[in-house]
C-alpha cells in the first residue's frame, strides 16, 4: 500500500482547507489533502467567469477563526476569495499536506486493518484512519443534451469552465439558462456582443444586491481593530437569519421578499411583455433567489433578446425553439447549473462488509446523519453533506460547524483508545426523518422543481432549519450517536479475542 497517513481529505475547497486547519489547530499534522485539479480553490477556482462573485456578504464568507479584512465589496468577487484560499494554505502552512492532479477514484474500508484504501487516477494509493470529503455541490458542469449541438459550427463552453482567450466582442453570443451564475455574466458582457440571445426556461426571482466598495479606512479599521470586523460580522449573521424565518419558519412569511423582488422588476424593467416573461411563477424561495442591479437593466438593452420557448435543436450556426424560429449564434454559453445529485458518488465508496454507498442512497436516498456519517461507513466524514446546504445564509459557517464537529470525533476516538466510530444506524434514520418532515411544510416544497431535489422529487439539499439550530446540533458530539469499535479485544466464550462495538 503507498502513503499511510492518519486522515486523508478530498477536496480544496473550503471545506477541505477548513478541516486542514483544524487538524493542525488540533496537533494533528500527518494528513494529506488530495485535489483533482493543478491548484486549490474549489468553486472559486473554476468559476472564473466575468462578474463572478459572492451572493453572500463577505464578513460571513470567510471563516471566524481566520478573518479577512481586505474585502473590497460587499459582495466579494472570486479572485478574492480565491486569494483568501490561498491565503490560508500560506498561512496554516498546508502546501506541503496537498497533492495536485489527483482524482480519487475510489476509496474502500479494509475490515481488517480498519482503515480506507483510497486510489487515485495516476494509480497511487492512500491508506488512512480517517477520511473527509470535501467534494462539494457544484463542481460538475451540467450541460444538457441538446439535439444537433455536436455540429454547431461556433464555440461552445460551460460557464465554469469559462474560455476566456474566446473574445465575445461583435458576436452573436446564445446563452442558455438563468440562473445564478447568468444574472452575474450576462450584463458583463452584454455590452461587447453583437447580440445575446437569453434562453430562460424558468423565470428567477431577483431581489436587489446591497452590494458597496469597502474603503481603504474601513478595511485599516478592521485590520487594527478585529473587534469590529466581528461585530459587523454578527450583524451580518442576524441579518441573514431573520431573513431566513421565511424560509426556515413558513412561506407565508416569504411574502415580503416577494413584494421586494416584484418591486425590483417593475422599476427596472418598463417593458410590459418582457417584465411578463421575467415573472416567476412560483413561489418565491422555492428555487434559488439571485441577487443583481445589473441584470434586469441589461435585458433591457437593445441587442438583447429573451426567448422562453423550448430549445428544439441545435444547427450549425443557430439554435432552434418550439416555434421553428432560429436564432442565429457563433458562441453558445451554457449556465445551466451542474450535477449536483450523487456529486459524491463520481467516485466509488465502498464502506464495511463491503456494502457501497451507492446501492445504500440508491435504496433508501441520498441523506446522512447531521448530513455527515452514515451507518456501514466508519470513521468517514462529509462535508457540506446531504441536507446541509442553504438558501439564506453562509456555507462557510455550515462547513465551520462540521469540521469542529468531526474534530470532536477524533477526540472521542482517542479516549477510547479505539479504532473507528460509525453512526447508529437508528440514530441516521431518526435524523434523516426528521429533516424530510421538516421540509414538506416550508416554502422549497411549495410546487416548483429545483436542483435541490433528486429524480424522485425528495430534497436531499437543503438544511430546513435556522443556521444557530445547526451549529448547536453540532456543537457537542453526542457519543450515544455511534458505535465505537474499540482495539481492546474482549473474549468470547472460547477465549478467543473478539472486536466489540461500544456505544456507551
């Protein structure tokens, strides 16, 4: 077996370079963190496209114990974030734990040595006591299958894979889709196109962004005085959250932010027909709200034009709708989102007695205790796992909660002297009803179809609840929750030693 390390992490991103940091906080340095792409930084790597930033308020999108005082904006873009990513592997010392250009392809439970064998693409292989996923939600593109796009003449791309050396300016540029990522590109680049054609399948609702420069004073005054910048910072978390009542509470509430977001469309865009096809028709909350000043201004502009029929086909040099119209086009830019169901399972994860985590969501979906560990898998922990994903506040603040959670796991681990911890298989169950009934009384089951959902219409997403009721749930490991598979042998009546699960 290649490299034996206690932990191995998958992923760069925040959560992979959070739970670094609090290995090492910990005194746990012999890890490794094992990232597909040639450098760290997860979504803010790959989202490189014009106009890419956060929609959460950067005070909250950082992490408490590693502050960052240099925002520019409100609303940071990506290069900052990035930088701060790489901020933190200069600071926490971590490039030495990370290895670049490597896809897991699998990783195993050996029940005999209780340890995951983990294999790479280049065929190297990792044996670990510990194993932490950080693979995220968003990192697969998603394009669809369109008729005839295999002999489309122009150039195509992704927008998180975003061809920057391609110039837009002068073209007839398609874009498909609206959704989080458009609203911020298309008023980027809507100036240097020709035309830009918007295919929007399904209206989104879009509030106001209360986006600002941060001055250079402000910035000095949260450098000299970290006191502030947490104050602001707390603010800034209770804003979000009594926002989130709507979400976490019922939809009835949701119905000032709707009142804010018709506001938004009717002083922007004057247009009768064009605010029609810009209103949604469910309601709001219920799929992703975006957030933009530019976006609906930029639909308005002459040598732009929103198509809702359905696209047909694709042609050498046009895209075809529903109603036999062809709309000419030499680049087709596709935000249509990414696979976000089963992310996890690009690569094979096979647990205890040999059981994969595959056929295990495939029976009874996708969902994992606190949205972490899973019985039949020991000592393995997911990040920003099933049912811990937001619609109001900060992930980072989710991803903070987990990895001091998983941090008390491999204290428990110690004390015990054991070798592996799993989840009750009743305690899973029990958790995982209970956000299910939770969330068919809130406004992300009010009829709409979203990527939070899987094929069969169960939201395997979002966390339901209030961000504070998270990070309580997780703020002291329960040891009752699990199973704990001690080294210290007992005996069966034969006098042979025997592995024992305790749980007490």
């Amino acid at each position: 077996m290649g490299d034996v390390k206690d932990a191995v992490i998958i992923g760069s991103g925040f959560s992979g370079i959070g739970m670094a940091i609090k290995l090492k906080l910990s005194g746990r340095d012999d890890f490794v963190i094992l990232e597909k792409a040639d450098d760290v930084g997860g979504t803010w790597r790959d989202n490189t496209y014009p106009g890419c930033a956060c929609d959460i308020p950067s005070p909250l999108y950082c992490f408490s114990f590693a502050p960052n005082p240099h925002w520019s904006r409100l609303f940071a873009p990506q290069s900052e974030i990035w930088d701060y990513l790489h901020r933190l592997v200069r600071d926490y010392g971590l490039a030495p734990h990370i290895r670049c250009g490597a896809a897991v392809t699998s990783a195993t439970f050996d029940d005999v040595t209780r340890t995951w064998d983990v294999v790479v693409d280049s065929g190297d292989t990792y044996r670990s006591k510990i194993l932490v996923t950080g693979v995220g939600a968003l990192h697969l593109p998603f394009v669809p299958d369109l008729p005839g796009l295999d002999t489309f003449e122009g150039t195509t791309f992704h927008s998180a894979r975003w061809q920057h050396e391609h110039d837009l300016t002068g073209r007839n540029v398609a874009v498909v889709g609206t959704g989080a990522s458009a609203i911020q590109f298309v008023p980027a680049i809507q100036p240097a196109v020709e035309k830009l054609t918007l295919f929007q399948r399904t209206a989104a609702w879009v509030t106001p962004k209360p986006d600002r420069a941060l001055s250079a004073e402000e910035q000095q005054l949260y450098t000299r005085r970290p006191a502030v910048q947490r104050a602001v910072r707390t603010f800034v978390y209770w804003m979000l959250e009594m926002r989130g009542a709507g979400f976490a509470l019922t939809p009835k509430a949701m119905r000032f932010l709707e009142r804010t977001a018709r506001r938004h469309l009717a002083r922007q865009v004057p247009d009768p027909d064009l605010r029609a096809k810009l209103t949604p028709d469910y309601q709001i909350g219920c799929k992703r709200v975006l957030i933009s000043n530019g976006y609906y201004p930029a639909l308005n502009q002459p040598n732009v034009e929103v198509v809702t029929d359905k696209i047909i086909e694709v042609r050498p040099r046009g895209v075809v709708t529903a109603d036999g119209s062809e709309h000419a086009a030499d680049t087709i830019i596709f935000a249509t989102g990414f696979q976000v169901s089963g992310n996890l399972l690009q690569m094979k994860i096979v647990g205890r007695d040999g059981i994969e985590l595959g056929d295990v969501w495939g029976s009874r979906g996708i969902g994992a205790h606190l949205g972490m560990t899973m019985s039949g898998f020991p000592n393995l922990f997911v990040l920003l796992g099933p049912n811990t994903g937001l619609g109001h506040s900060s992930v980072v603040f989710m991803i903070e909660s987990q990895i001091r959670y998983v941090v008390q796991a491999l204290d428990l681990l110690d004390r015990r002297g054991a070798d592996c911890l799993e989840v009750r298989p009743e305690r899973e169950s029990r958790f995982r009803k209970r956000v299910q009934t939770r969330l068919h009384d809130t406004v992300w089951e009010s009829g709409c179809r979203s990527w939070y959902m899987d094929d069969s219409g169960r939201n395997f997403t979002i966390w339901p609840y209030f961000t504070w009721q998270y990070w309580l749930e997780t703020r002291r490991l329960r040891a009752r929750d699990f199973a704990v598979l001690s080294n210290r042998a007992a005996h069966s009546e034969s006098g042979e030693p025997v592995d024992t699960w305790d749980g007490t």
